[in-house]
C-alpha cells in the first residue's frame, strides 16, 4: 500500500521525519509531498526542502520524496497512493486535520486519511516554532536535522556591515 505524506515542510522538524520513519513500517511506499503554495511565503525554496528530506532519510528504502500542487486527493489518484497520512500533535490539531480529512473524502472516496500520533516528546513542535526560536538566536539542533539546523541559522545569520563609508571629501570655498 502506497501512502503520502503532503505538507508544507517549511523546513522539515524531527517530528516530521518521526512520522516518516513510521510510516514506512506500515506502508510499502511513503512519498513525501512537498506542497507547492503560491500564497505562502517559505523561508525555504521547495526545491530546497525537497533537498533537506531527501538528507534526512538515506537509512530508509522506502520513501520518495516530491513536490506537488493543487489538490491532495489528485496528486494521490497520479501516484496510485490508497493513504494520505497526517501527523497529530495536540487536540488543536484534530479539528482542522478532521475537516480536511472529511474534505478530502468527498474530493476521493477511495483515498482514506490515516493519522498518526506524533511521539510525546515532538507534541509541542513545530515548523514555525523552531524558525521563532532561530530567528532570535536560540538553540534547534534538538529540534531538526543537523544539516537543517545549518541551513536555517545560514538563514538568520545577521548580515554582515557595510563597508565603511569613505570621509566625505572636504570642500574648499
Ligand atoms: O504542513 P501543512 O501546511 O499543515 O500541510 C497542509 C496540506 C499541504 C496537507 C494541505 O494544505 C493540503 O492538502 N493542501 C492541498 C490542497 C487541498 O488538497 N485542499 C483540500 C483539502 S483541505
């Protein structure tokens, strides 16, 4: 059985690759689909995301990663995927990822929505949440990849200044 795995991956957080990791143990195949949202602003091109799960999951044989756009349910119905799996993290979760589960079934009635719940110790992370703690300097190494950790901090890294400024030059009058 082939699942997929859609989100926004902005970047990929060590709960995502958790949910990876599982999922490969249920499912033959797990694609990883990185949606393509022209209405966000990511920090991270989607061909850079690609490239950060790509790093992120050399020890399993069973995941492809891809990019997607428009509805769920199709790019599933292209890649002859029966599952598209979420991750739960907390009960405000459950309510956006219900709906979309029950929108997605009147899209596809053959495409079922598994959700897994996220590992306790990945319950409080999130994307966003470790660009919040980067953007203000504080530690994710904890929180991502390694090589992703690189990245985002090459991100927010302060710029560096500009060349001093020549002396103006002295008018005579
Ligand atoms: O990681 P995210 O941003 O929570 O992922 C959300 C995602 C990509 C799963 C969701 O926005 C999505 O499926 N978008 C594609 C458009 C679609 O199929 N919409 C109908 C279901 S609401």
């Amino acid at each position: 059985m082939i699942a997929i795995y859609p989100g926004s991956f902005d970047p990929i957080t060590l709960g995502h690759l958790d949910i990876i990791q599982r999922g490969c143990r249920l499912f033959d195949r797990v694609i990883v689909a990185v949606l393509r949202n022209p209405s966000k602003s990511p920090l991270f091109t989607v061909e850079e995301r690609i490239a950060q799960i790509r790093q992120s999951v050399p020890h399993l044989d069973n995941v492809e990663v891809d990019a997607f756009g428009g509805l769920t349910v199709e790019y599933a119905r292209i890649k002859n995927a029966q599952v598209i799996l979420r991750g739960l993290r907390v009960l405000s979760d459950f309510e956006k990822e219900l709906q979309m589960a029950h929108t997605n079934k009147t899209l596809s009635q053959e495409i079922e929505t598994v959700f897994l719940a996220t590992s306790t110790e990945h319950s409080f992370l999130s994307s966003s949440v470790v660009k919040e703690i980067a953007k203000f300097g504080g530690s994710i190494e904890h929180l991502v990849p390694s090589h992703v950790a690189v990245e985002i901090f090459r991100c927010y890294a302060p710029l560096p200044p500009p060349p001093a400024s020549h002396p103006l030059p002295l008018t005579m009058d």
